[in-house]
C-alpha cells in the first residue's frame, strides 16, 4: 500500500483533481439548465411545463454511461456523417461536462420545481399585488424562500454527481477511477489500489457534506 | 365620505368560472370615491373571488372592470400599473418572510423605482407608526403576532399609496383579541377618505364604518344598500336567513 502511495500518489491526487474539475464544471452548468428548466415548469403556461417535463423525463429516463456514449460518439457522429458537413470533435473532458450538466440538471430541475412549489402561493400574490412583476416576485420573494428548502437536497444531488463522475472513465476521461485502473494493471494491486481510491472519494465527500451542514446551518440564523 | 361624482371602480356584468364552476354569475355595482364598501355573504357566495377580480389576481371570464377608467380586464394594458394604485390586504397576511419588517415595506417601492431607498425607507416608518409598530422595523414576520402582522400587511400596502384599498377577510384568520386592533387602523383609513371594498365577517364593523354593503349569495350580488337598510331592514329572503345565522 505504501508503494502505491509513494509511487503512484502524485498521479491519483492529479486524477483526484480532474475528477473535482469535471464535477465543478458539471454542476456550475446544471445549475443554469436546473434553474431554466425549474422554472419552465412552474409557468403558467402548459407548452413550458410540457417541455419542462419531457426534458426531465428523457434525461432521468436514460442511464448516465449510455448519455455519456451518445454524446461523445454518438453526436460528431450524427453532425459529422449523418448530416455531414461538420466536423465537430468534443473532448473526453467537453463531452464529460456536458452529460453531468444535463443529468444533474435534469434532476435540479426537478428540485428547484418542487422548492417553488412548497412556498406558499400567498407569496407571489402578495407581491404581484404591490405591483411588481413575475420575475421582481420570483427573484426577491419567492426563490429566497426556496432556496432555503432546496439547500438539503442540493448537498444530495452534488454528491451524487460528484460519484457520477466515476461513471465518465467509459468515454476515457482521467479521473479518478479510469487511472486507478491503470495503478492496478501496472501493479496487480488490486486490494490496496480501490481501498486508497475508496478513501480518497470518502475524505472529499466528507469534507463537502460537513461544510454544507455548516452552509446550512449559517443560512438559517434567525429564522 | 363617498364622492359620488367620481366612479374609482366600476363592474358591469362580471363573470368569471373556474373550468366548469361557474362563481360569479352577473356583478355589476360601481365603488365612489372615498368609499368604503363591504361585501358580506356565505361562504362558496363568490365575495372573495369578485374582490380578487378587482386586481386581477383572478382573470374574468366575461364582462368589464374599469379602475380609474383603465378597463384592466383589455389585454393590452400593463395591469402591473394598475396594480400600484390598488393595495390588497389578505387573510393570511402573506408578509415576505424572508424580508424583515422594514424591507418588507420596502420592496416594492424601491423595485418599482417609486421612490430611492431612502425615501422608502422614511415613508416606511411612517406608515409602521401610523399602525402602532415602528419599534418592529428589525423583525421577521414570524416574530410578530397575528395582529401585527396584519397591521404590516396594511402599511406594506399603504406604501405604494394607493387610492384603492381591497381587503379580503383581513381579520378572518386572528384570534378575537387581535381583531379589535386591525379594525382601527381601517376605521382611521376610512376616516381618512380612502376608497375602500371590504370582504369581511365582522357585522358590527360593516354597520359601523360601511357606506355600503353588498349581500352576495350564489354568485349575484342579492341586495345592496346602506348598512341600516340591508343590516336592520334586510328585504330578500335570503339575506334575512343569512343574517338570522350570523347575527
């Protein structure tokens, strides 16, 4: 175990790193697709919630290792050869990004819907009421007092995504668990190379979920 | 005392449906400057519904609504305006309670660029005064008590000075000792000439303060008149049986 360490320590940190990268970047998108499609769904207006809904309903409803294959072969392939034309090449890390955005936005989506819904409808009519628009209501009213609520299952869902990088060494991407493979062919180590890799996942999430419970804790002073 | 030469609100043949239900069948009534109007009427009547429309928190299905002659039920008006000039109290109070007291008086006016912030902020400690809690401007509504709260929702309101003021069963929802306090800060509100429609349960208050009520029963506005002739000297069936109850 110490060989693997002293050895191979440099590069699983470096891996570590990328996987960090990857979640980051990840989640910093589907916070954007989770808020845009979050609040589709609660319009008053059926086209956007149905759009909303099919959004989260496809995303939730393909697993994340055949979303990873479709966009990093299958789509070059649809611009590239079935349109034709195009020569669009995207990077393991591009194509990584782009499935942890839409599949933790898929499912932010569905939190941030639900958060707005359980503020009380009061809320938004007290403000429409005063004269100020949907959006002054939404972004000064009613999303403060969601966000409190949503916070929980955020922590959640961030560190699911976080695993689900794991699931994106298929398209080749180095993180974490696509080098540990490489540690363990080179050292037939096996034992000892997922027990390291195991704790290094378990101090990072430890690390995030107690300072969430801080975050959250800090967020709820005075209420 | 009510301006009869000017009509703030005036409502002919409103009718309004939710899906299938049909609520408000046939209203028509016009409110006078300075008015105060008070809608009485059992519950399922409608009255909360018609004072929704007045605003448009509630869409019309049918007929006009005019405030200040602006018929705001036409689509091509910015019923966000219109709404600036009508302050709406509710049951269930609805102060923003993620904003303390103070910002809750202000949001509105500083995002609607009424006022700069300070200004705001000044009119807002007025109002908090006139209904006896500028000592709360620090609070969060969940410190305050039924009453208070209910007293913030009506100088929240009265920040955007508005020259119409809707209540919906503003003392409906507070425990008996709270009531007496709210219904002050509205006798000195009527007092001072605001043009008032009033959707409550409270008799005494009506007959007090009321220029008018309106007997709403069925999604028709079954009778109207002045406190005396509709309170005391009820002429419809069913306004005397609905009296009989609540009385």
């Amino acid at each position: 175990m110490l060989k693997i360490i002293s050895v191979y320590g440099t590069l699983l940190l470096t891996a570590l790193g990328r996987t960090l990268l990857l979640a980051l970047l990840g989640l910093f998108f589907a916070c954007f697709i989770g808020l845009f499609f979050g609040i589709m769904g609660v319009l008053k207006n059926r086209v956007c919630n149905v759009i909303a809904q099919i959004f989260v309903d496809v995303i939730r409803g393909v697993p994340m290792i055949v979303l990873a294959f479709f966009v990093y072969f299958g789509m070059p392939y649809f611009f590239n050869t079935i349109i034709g034309g195009f020569s669009i090449s995207l990077s393991a890390l591009q194509a990584g990004t782009i499935c942890l955005a839409l599949n933790c936005g898929a499912y932010m989506a569905e939190i941030i819907r639900a958060g707005i819904l359980s503020v009380d409808i009061g809320q938004m009519e007290a403000a429409r009421s005063l004269g100020m628009t949907y959006g002054m209501a939404m972004r000064k009213v009613v999303l403060p007092q969601a966000i409190k609520t949503m916070i929980p299952t955020f922590i959640n869902q961030f560190i699911i995504t976080l695993k689900d990088t794991s699931i994106l060494s298929v398209i080749g991407f180095p993180e974490l668990v696509n080098t540990a493979k490489n540690v363990q062919a080179n050292t037939f180590m096996s034992f000892q190379t997922w027990a390291i890799v195991g704790v290094m996942y378990l101090i990072v999430i430890t690390i995030l979920s107690r300072s969430a419970k801080v975050l959250e804790r800090r967020l709820n002073v005075g209420r | 005392m009510a301006d009869k030469s000017i009509k703030k609100i005036e409502v002919k043949n409103l009718k309004k449906s939710f899906g299938e239900l049909e609520v408000l069948k046939d209203i028509s009534t016009d409110v006078y400057k300075g008015e105060v109007v008070v809608v009485i009427g059992p519950s399922g009547s409608g009255k909360s519904t018609f004072l929704r429309c007045l605003n448009k928190l509630e869409s019309v299905t049918g007929g006009s609504i005019i405030v200040n002659g602006v018929d705001i039920t036409s689509k091509k008006i910015d019923i966000n305006k219109v709404r600036e000039n009508i302050g709406m109290v509710f049951q269930h109070f609805n102060l923003f309670n993620n904003l303390n007291i103070l910002d809750n008086l202000t949001l509105a006016p500083t995002q609607l660029k009424k006022c700069s912030k300070e200004e705001a902020r000044k009119r807002a400690k007025i109002m908090l005064s006139k209904v006896g809690l500028e000592d709360k401007a620090e609070s969060y509504p969940n410190q305050l008590s039924g009453g208070q709260k209910q007293r913030v929702a009506i100088a929240r309101a009265l920040c955007m000075e508005p020259d119409i003021m809707l209540f919906d069963e503003p003392t409906s929802a507070l425990d008996p000792e709270m009531v007496g306090e709210v219904l002050q800060v509205m006798k000195e509100l009527a007092a001072d000439g605001m043009t008032m429609v009033i959707v409550t349960h409270e008799m005494g208050f009506a007959r007090e303060v009321a220029d008018r009520v309106l007997f709403m029963d069925g999604g028709y506005i079954v009778e109207e008149g002045t406190p005396e002739e509709v309170l005391l000297n009820p002429k419809e069936p069913r306004t005397i049986d609905f009296l009989n109850k609540v009385l």
